[in-house]
C-alpha cells in the first residue's frame, strides 16, 4: 500500500474486483504502471461473493450467434446488437485467458469444462470454478497475481471520492485519505448500486458511488430504471437475509414450488419472468416466501451453497429453501462506447458500473462476469492509447456527493421495486441521495413496462421505444437515445 500522497501512473483503476483486477492486469501486461484503488482489502469485493459464472460459447453445439440471440432475447428489446457481439465473440478467448493466469475452472474427468444451464440460455454454456464458487476463486487468483505485480500500486483501503479535472478531461482521481492520482486515464470499475434498495443480494458497499462519481464530473448515466431483481435470495433465515441461491441449481433440477408444493413458473426463465411471477404470487397469497426445492440436486455439485444454508440450519437434501426476489444487478451506468469509453474524456468504466447497452432491459445469467473480462480488456487497450497528462495543469475537483440513509434504501424498494407506478417514482424525485432521484426521473421517462421496469400504470411495452435508452445528461435532463 502507498504512503505518498502523489502518485503517478499511466491508469488509475478504481474497484478491486474482477473487472478493476483485469483490467489492472491488462495494462501491467502491456508495460504500463497502474494504480489500483480497492476500498476493501484485496479479495474481500462484491465480485468476492458472485456464485454465477462465465457465459461463454465454448461447447462443440454453441457459437457466438447462438449466444447473442439468447442475450438479445433476454434483454427485451433493449440490448445493443454490436455490444452482445462483442460480447459473444470474446467471451472464449477471455475463459482462456484466465485459465492462463491461473484460475481453475471446473472440468469433467477427461480435462473438458464443464458448462452449466442457467435462465434464458438455450444450452449449456457458463463455466464455473468450484461450482458456486466462481467469482471467489477468480478474485482471489486475480488478487495474487495483481499484489505480485511491481507494476500495480494498490492502495487498499481507499476510497475514491474526487475526479481531477483539467481542459476537459479526467486527468486523475483523488481518495479521502489524501492520497491522489494522475494518470492518462481513470478507469470506474466500482460495481453497482443493488445495495442502494432495501432488500438485496450485494454487499452494503453497492451504492452506485462510481457512477456518481463519473456523474457529477460530467459524464452521462444510462438506463437507471433496470434494476434486475435475482428471483431466489433466501428471506426469513437469520443470517443469511438476502443470501443468493445461484441459478445454476435450477440449472440442475432445483424447483420452485408455491405453498401447495405445486410449480408455478419455469424455473428457466429469464430472470424478470421469474421474479415477477414469484413476485405477484407473494402479492397474491400475502406469503413472504416460495420455496425452493434441490433434494434432488447433487449437494456436491453446489458445496458453498450447501455449507452455508447448513450453518443457518437448513439441510438443503432434506428442507426447502424459503425465497423471494432481492434487488440484485443494475443493467444501467456510465455509458460508454464498445472501448469503455465514457463521454468525459479520460475517464472509462467497465462492469457493473457501465452501461454499454448489453444487457438491455433483463440481463441474461452469467454474461456479468465475462462482460468484466471483454470490456476490461478493450479498456485497458484503448486507455493506455489516451495522451499523457500535461504538466503543471492545476485540475479542477469534482467531489461525491450525498450520503445513503435507511430512508432513502426503504423508498427504492417501495417505490422502485418489482412494481412501480407514477405517484411512487414521484416521491423519489425528492429523495435527498442524487443517484435515488436520477432513478425515479429515468422510471418515469419510461412509460412502459419491459423487463425489469414494470409500471402498473403503463403495464404494455411500448415498440417505439425498442432500442431506445435513457439517458441522463451532466445537467440532470432526462431523454431518449437510440442505440442501433
């Protein structure tokens, strides 16, 4: 960890998880000096925790078109053709990859990967490491390799809280603890803002602090309305409130069964279908939960899972899991080009924290974490080909803003949450943190309901409005843009 206050690098990487570590990685590999701002200790982000895995056309029956068609489908819509090409093309070789740089993927006994089905996939195509232990195993290896790097300064620890700004470019960034950093380019890879609802899957830290960040220093958001709610986060379990049921042990078998033990969905959905039948049976019936049942899934096949539940008392081969859907992966972010590209020069995003146009309106399962992988790479590539700051520029400071409150977590999921209407999102257009109001103002705009965005008031999908985005301009001006 730094102690200088000054540090100088060609990129300056915010986020520590598998996007900010790859793309760390990337830019050592190519000879460039990196410093990495993690406001955790190495190993213990929000990607830590990811049970899902890499979706990647890799089978003997798969291909790349297959696999857009099925992120097309997913998304509603709303997904950008050239951003799920991209995608799908250069999800293999980043697998690859990682296997090069140690990560252990799960393979059957003759050394072939294993893939497993999730929702919205017409095959099997998501690798896994240790089952649902995937992004453990990934951030830990990316880890070790990212703290043996001389070419990666981490500063654990930090938090981001300033962009530096000079002749209308980012130029650097600067943390709470006074540390700061110029470099050629920042690159946001700070994750979500899932955390930013009151019942949800992340970490408390998801609070959108990146795409704030990259707001209020001129950069624009898109596409704030789709938050994707994961259909099966265990409630009612002390504990373990929130704990997420990785899809892939339905994937297996597992069912979802209503109070009369009776099937009520496809448990192979995509995910808005699923969590929205969940959703208006629980509204139905006044029941706080479904179940879940995997007694008849291969425990061995799931150990985290299954170890976890265990230490809360569920014996998973024998109980039924209680489940209800959690505000899980924001679709929207810093829009960006197909380079990670943010529309303030200098400054890029990769993640979570972007939005490129990929996922749409409903993102398909496991295509999160290879999007980590194909957008860190083109990042890193085309930010280290960004000119070198001047010298002597003194930089303008953009500060984050607003603190998260209880009240304001309580309002999106009342307002926001699987069902929204007019007077609701109105209510958060007065809500004290920023990002909560850009939120309602974007849910507003949209009026219709596609794939994670469900008005009551406005319950069709409008086809005008397919392969519209929202967006949302430095000046708070909310309007739609068409991603071809």
């Amino acid at each position: 960890m730094a102690d200088a206050s000054q540090i100088e690098a060609e990129l300056a990487v915010v986020g520590a998880g598998a996007a900010g570590l790859y793309v760390a990685l990337c830019a050592a590999a190519a000879g460039a000096s990196v410093a990495l701002v993690s406001a955790t200790t190495l190993a213990q982000t929000a990607s830590y925790w990811a049970q899902g895995g890499l979706a990647a056309a890799i089978g003997p029956d798969d291909n790349a078109e297959l696999h857009e068609l099925d992120t097309e489908r997913a998304g509603r819509g709303l997904v950008r053709p050239s951003a799920a090409a991209v995608l799908c093309a250069e999800a293999p070789e980043r697998v690859h990859d990682l296997e090069r740089l140690g990560v252990n993927f799960d393979t059957d006994r003759a050394g072939t990967l294993s893939l497993s089905l999730e929702g919205g996939h017409s095959l099997r195509r998501v690798v896994h490491s240790g089952g649902s232990a995937t992004g453990r195993r990934v951030v830990r290896q990316l880890s070790a390799l990212a703290a043996q790097e001389p070419l990666i300064e981490v500063l654990e620890h930090a938090r981001a809280d300033t962009l530096l700004l000079a002749d209308g470019r980012c130029i650097g960034l600067a943390c709470g603890d006074g540390r700061a950093v110029r470099a050629r380019a920042v690159v946001v890879c700070a994750g979500g803002a899932a955390a930013l609802w009151a019942r949800t899957t992340n970490p408390p830290g998801s609070l959108g602090s990146g795409m704030a960040l990259a707001y209020h220093a001129g950069a624009q958001l898109a596409d704030l309305e789709f938050l994707q709610f994961h259909p099966t986060a265990v409630i009612g379990v002390a504990g373990r409130e929130g704990y997420l049921v990785t899809e892939a042990i339905r994937g297996e078998g597992a069912r979802l069964l209503d109070a009369d033990g009776e099937r009520f969905v496809d448990e192979l959905a995509p995910r808005d279908e699923v969590s929205a039948a969940i959703h208006d049976l629980l509204e139905r019936t006044g029941a706080k939960a479904v179940s879940l049942d995997m007694r008849e899934v291969d425990p061995t096949l799931f150990p985290n899972v299954v170890d976890t539940l265990a230490e809360a008392g569920i014996d998973v081969t024998t109980q039924l899991i209680p489940v209800a859907p959690a505000a899980h992966f924001m679709m929207g972010g810093i829009t960006t080009d197909l380079h990670a590209r943010s529309r303030l020069a200098g400054l890029y995003a990769v993640g979570e924290s972007a939005c490129t146009g990929l996922h749409g309106a409903n993102r398909l399962a496991s295509n999160s974490l290879s999007e980590c992988f194909v957008f860190g790479a083109r990042a890193a590539r085309a930010a280290l080909e960004e000119p070198a700051a001047a010298r002597g520029l003194t930089p303008n400071c953009v500060e984050l803003v607003g603190e998260v409150t209880q009240a304001t977590r309580t309002a999106l999921w009342e307002h926001a949450g699987l069902r929204r209407t007019r007077d609701g999102l109105e209510l958060l257009l007065e809500d004290p943190y920023p990002l909560a109001r850009l939120i309602g103002a974007c849910a507003l705009a949209r009026e219709e309901s596609r794939g994670a965005h469900l008005r009551d008031d406005h319950p069709r999908t409008d086809t005008e409005l397919d392969a519209t985005h929202t967006i949302v301009s430095p000046d708070g001006a909310v309007s739609f843009e068409r991603w071809e």
